[in-house]
C-alpha cells in the first residue's frame, strides 16, 4: 500500500498520521480535515502530508481509505469515497461500534470497494489533534471484523498495517464486537455521566458543595464523564440494543446491592465485594492496568 | 500533646505513624496493632514507638487516641478505651461516616471523655501498612465534627494535630456529612463495585472472555472496586439511609439515560454529556484532580 487517505485528524487521526509517518508506511499521506484548529494544529507537526477539505482534490489512488471521525458523519462521506475508491482500495474506520455502521456501510459503500471495520482499543477523556501521540496503539488491543464475504488479502494487508502502528490484533464479527463492548466500555462510560449527573442533580437540590470533595470517589468518574460528548452519543445510539440489556443487567445488580445494605446482609455483601476484587487481579494480570496504588494526582 | 494511641496501624494508621515520627509532633507514640503481619512491616520502619497488642500495657497519660481500624470494630475497643482515658484525652477516628457511629460512641464512651470524630479525604485501593505515605495527609480535605457540647480547646487541638499532617481541616456535623459523602464517595464505590460485578455476571452468562479487553473503560472502575471489603461493608451498612437515596436518584436518572437511548433523543442526551463534562472542570479548577489527560498505564 503507497497511499492513505486519514479522514477526520483528531485525537486518533492525528495518531494515525504521527504513528504512519514515524514508521514510513505509505508514500503520501493525505488527509481530509475541515476545521481550520485542526488543521493548523497538524501544519505545526512539520509531517509531510496533504491536507485538504474536500476529498475531489485528490487526484491520486488511495490504497486504505481511514475514517477518523464521529460515526454519525460517515454517510456524509460515503458518496464521495464512492468517487475516489476502487477494487484496490480497503476503507475501514476506528468506529466504537460496529453491526449497524457495517450495516449501513455495506448498503452505501460501492460493491467493489472492500469495506473492513477496525476498533483500536486505546484513546483518553481528550479530543483534538494537540494531544495525539503516535505511540497511541502499541501493545493496545485492535479489533478487526471478520466476515466470509471479506477479501482475504485485503484483511491481511489491514491487519499488517495495524501490527506495524504496534497494535495486538483480534479478529471478531460485529455482532460479537458489540456485545463485548457494551459492557467493558460503553456501560462504563453511561455509567460514569450518570454518576456525575447525579451529584450535581444532587449539589442542585440539597444546595450543598460537593464537587470540592470529589476526591474520595467522584473524581475517577467526572475523568471517565469528560469524554467528547458526539462521539458517546453516536456509541450509545448505534448500540442501542446491547446498551438497554446492559443497563438492565446494571440495575438489577444495584437493585440486589440496596436490599442487601437495607438489610443489613453481612455474608452477601461481603461475598459481592470479595468477588469484585478478584475481577481486579485478573485485569492486572492481563496487562490491562497496573497494580501500582493510585493515590489521586 | 505529649502522647498519642494510634489504635490500627494499617494504610491510614501507619500514615499517621509516618508522619507524626517525622514532623515530630509527639514524645511518645503507641500502637495497638493485633495483626503479626503488620507488625512486622511496623517494625522494619525503624520509626521509635511502643508496639503493644492490649491497651492494658500502657501505663501513661494517652492525649490523642485515633482510631485507624474498619468501624465495625470501633465497639470492642471502647471499654478499654474507658479505664485509660481521663479528662484530657481526645478520642478521635478517621472512619468514613460519622452519624450513626458518633452516636454509639458517645453513649458507651466515659462522660468525661472528649470524643471528636475526623476524616481525612485520602487513602487508595490498597491496605496495609506497606502503603503507608508520611504525605498521605497532605494539601488533602480533613472533616472534622463539631458539636456545640464539644470541648473547644479539646476541637483546637484536634485541628492543629491535621494541619500538622498537612490536611486543610473543615468544620461539618455528622448529618451533613454522611450525605455529602454519601454522593462524592459511597455511592461512587457502590457504583464501581456493581459495574464490575454485572461485567463478571454477563462474562459467565454469555461465556464470552470480556476482562481482557477492560482497557475501554472497566479497567478504571475495577481499581475503585478493589479496595478493603470489610471497610466498604461497614461504611455501606452505617449509612444506610443517605445510600438507599443515592440509589434511588442514580437508578432514576439512568432510566432517563435509557429512554433517551431507547427513542434516540439527540438533545436531551447531547445536553446531559454537555453538562458532566462541566462538572471535570470544576472539579480540576478545585484541584480535585490534574488536568493531565489519562491514556492508561
């Protein structure tokens, strides 16, 4: 592959683009950006690359085709790269969900132009170019989706170009892929606004300052809350299905802890609690976190 | 003050110890501590203190005892607490709630006896001595009760001992407390507790491997659920009344987040996601956390 084309250079297009020209990957490297902070902020990294704002200004083949930006902005997208792609080019995103955007991709997208999703498990509560790092997926988990009717070459062309930025690959179908997802990120996330939701709604009501003693708990999750808020949008509506079953899930658990407490059910409780940490153990040990103590920053 | 009874030498307990040996605030200092273990970490300190495992061996004046243990453990302790304290003695704690607990200790401590609850904001997931910090203490929150029967020297001292370890103090009674905490705290740790334990659930009932990929989010709650079981079951159970109402807001608001998810309301949700992420700048503005974005360890 000689050429990329980077649509959408926040946070993780402007990875991709430091990570591709560090490792010399492609000849040209072209990417499409409209917002003129952005795209200032990418002139500043003196990279080689050819920025434009429309996509009929480049000329030339693009090999692998990246979207980088919300989902709810691929149809906008989807005729232009009709345009622009052929049999030889791999369109793929950096999507948190996957069943419904293929869906959709596959019903718009060209027939032959392969289109193969991806999902690099890395990112962080900030949004913009200014903090990319092009070290973003190493050892970082990416999940590609795998269907019979993929081109084969073209998913081992993907999955060697992720394997260069670093990344583990996994091959999963989308149904999978959302499932796994609505529970070990996207609960976490809705969870996480909730939890932030419901001590302001609470500041509000009792007229009492709270956020000042945020540290005992609160903290980690406004961190988690902080995260660009399309981007959420787009994940809890694309996955809606696997979102209500987990939001489901979550309140009976909670349900279960509160008539516990009410109760006063000593053995359950603890037995919860002990369980939990276990769970801890296991995320340590498959390199997911550290065990280093967090003391606050 | 000439002599303190730091009663539990575990994480807390033990950053007492740090401290007050190194800013040399008292001549004598004495432990209660049962644990073999811990002692045996206490010891490597090399920090000069009186290591006893019955209050019986102490036969001085205690000015300050500080009660480091889990609550539920409070009530074994205060008859003996009875026959070494007088007059001058400050019995104190650094237990996470205040109203229930205060209340048990004023009717079985000594009437002469000055009981003036604290609570230092600080600590991590993980106990023992071993993680002890001289700084635990230090540019961090200390509640302290007040009551108009309290003994306003005895509360003056109380308060120039944290200032000493570096805590900002702050006046509260036990009421505002534990609802305050209740929502910047207890509900947090509920909340990361439950969300392990509904991922752990579907694990088993899906039979998917889902721990592995818990970098997307999980990763952060995991590390708050990992914190001392007993120490959570006893603050769960002594704030029984403000938990169950935290619930209930928390289960209301996400059946809101759920039915905007449901009907894809795109306002109602955009404006609540719009709103936490305020909330993250307070709390950094307040310096409950850094600002520096989290990519993981």
């Amino acid at each position: 592959m000689s050429n990329i084309l980077i649509v959408g250079c926040g946070l993780i297009g402007s990875s991709i683009l430091r990570a591709v020209n560090n490792k010399k990957i492609f000849k040209n490297i072209f990417i499409l950006e409209k917002s003129k902070k952005n795209i200032s902020i990418i002139k500043k990294l003196k990279i080689k690359c050819k920025i434009v704002n429309n996509i009929k200004n480049i000329s030339t083949n693009i090999d692998l085709v990246i979207l980088c930006t919300p989902m709810s902005q691929y149809s906008k997208i989807i005729s232009k790269i009709n345009k622009l792609a052929n049999h030889k080019t791999i369109v793929t995103d950096v999507g948190s969900t996957k069943e419904l955007i293929s869906k959709n991709m596959k019903r718009k997208l060209k027939k032959n132009i392969s289109w193969i999703p991806s999902h690099p498990i890395t990112g962080s509560e900030v949004s913009g170019p200014q903090h990319g790092d092009k070290n973003l997926f190493k050892k970082k988990w990416c999940v590609l989706i795998k269907e019979k009717s993929f081109n084969k070459s073209h998913l081992s062309k993907l999955q060697s170009f992720w394997k260069k930025l670093g990344s583990k690959v996994i091959f999963m179908n989308s149904k999978q892929h959302d499932i796994i997802f609505s529970i070990t990120s996207h609960l976490p996330h809705l969870i996480a606004y909730n939890l932030v939701k419901t001590a302001t709604d609470f500041e509000k009501q009792k007229k009492y300052n709270l956020i000042k003693f945020s540290a005992g708990g609160l903290r980690d999750f406004s961190r988690i809350a902080a995260s660009n808020e399309i981007m959420w949008r787009d994940i809890f509506f694309n996955n809606k299905k696997n979102m209500i079953s987990a939001i489901n899930l979550f309140i009976n658990n909670l349900n279960s802890f509160k008539k516990d407490i009410n109760l006063s059910k000593n053995k359950e409780i603890i037995n919860k609690l002990i369980k939990t940490k276990k769970v801890r153990k296991k995320i340590v040990l498959l390199k997911q976190d550290t065990s280093k103590p967090d003391f606050g920053r």
